[in-house]
C-alpha cells in the first residue's frame, strides 16, 4: 500500500520544512491540466496570471480545479496590489507567488496582505477560503494564516542587492528565481550556460 498523498492545505508546512515538493506552471486558462497533473501525483501547480490570458472568473475555476484534485493552486498575481492578492485567496488559492519583489518593504507589503493577524489581509469568510461561511470568524483566520504560503520572485538587480533583507521579511516561505527576466537584467546572451 502506498502512503496517501499529503493535503495541498499542508503545502505551506511542507514548503518551510523544505520537504521535496514536485509542481510546474499552468498557462491555459483550462481546468484539465491542473486535475491531470493532481490525479499523476503533483503537489502544486502555479497559474500564471502575469504570462497567461487569466481573469479573475478563469483563476477561480482554476483554483477549484486544484482544490478538487489536492494540489496545491499558487497564482502567479499580474498585479500585487492588495485587491488582486485578497482576489486570488478569497478564492481559495493556496498561496501567492509575486514577480519583481526588489526590496524588503515591497517583501513586507505582499507578505501582509497575506495575513489575517499581524497583517493587512481584508476579512471575508463567506468566500471559498472560507467554506462559504461554514469556518467561524477565528477558524477561517488562523487556517488562512497556517496555510497560505507567500512566494517572493527575486528577478531583478535590485532584489540581488537586498536578497539578504527580503529573506529576513516575516511571512515571505519562499523565493523563486525568475530566470527570464534576471537573464535580461543581467544582459546575459541566454538563460542556458555557455
């Protein structure tokens, strides 16, 4: 007998137990790929708002998609404003991955938006994070609180001269190094090694 897999609402524990954790990108705005890749076993995927064609009425059946497959649905938020990142949760992603963060304040601002308590995150629990009202006020908080994970991408100069700063931001579980665009930044030919 195999063990069963772990709950994508224990993906942020695995994450800072720095657990081995298997996802890729999504970039259709379609359900299949996301149930697919949770039936062979995946533990996340990332749906990238920023490169992809996803609304918010896409993101929130992406995000279902997940949730019904037990993986992990991690946005990859276009826009990191407060309203996208309460958006993208409220529909019950499991965490949040944000482009170009180049300083510890912006750290400080995303990883607060992810937070009920010591944070600036804006309260609903009539929403899919919620259980549609079925969690209390203080359940739905402290489940939000344990489990959204909050991802800084680390892809430009400037971040490469505060990386110490930004990983000393409470509430940042994870950086990503976005290779793209630090390619470009850096003025390198390719991502590839020569």
């Amino acid at each position: 007998m195999t063990n069963p897999r772990a709950a994508y609402t224990d993906f942020r524990r695995r994450l800072r137990a720095r657990e081995h954790v298997l996802g890729t990108f999504i970039k259709t705005p379609t359900t299949h790929a996301t149930e697919i890749l949770g039936m062979l076993g995946f533990d996340f995927v990332i749906i990238d708002q920023e490169h992809a064609p996803f609304d918010r009425g896409a993101i929130d059946v992406m995000v279902l998609a997940a949730r019904a497959s037990n993986i992990a649905g991690i946005v990859r938020v276009g826009d990191p404003g407060e309203a996208n990142i309460l958006s993208v949760l409220d529909s019950g992603a499991t965490g949040i991955m944000v482009p170009h963060v180049d300083s510890a304040a912006k750290a400080r601002d995303i990883a607060a938006a992810c937070r009920y308590r010591g944070g600036r995150r804006g309260f609903a629990n009539t929403t899919r994070a919620g259980r549609f009202g079925e969690l209390s006020f203080a359940e739905h908080m402290a489940a939000q609180d344990a489990q959204v994970t909050c991802i800084a991408m680390i892809e430009d100069l400037a971040a490469l001269d505060h990386v110490v700063a930004i990983a000393a931001v409470d509430g940042i579980d994870a950086f990503f190094i976005g290779r793209g665009d630090l390619t470009a930044a850096i003025e390198a030919p390719s991502m590839t090694s020569a």
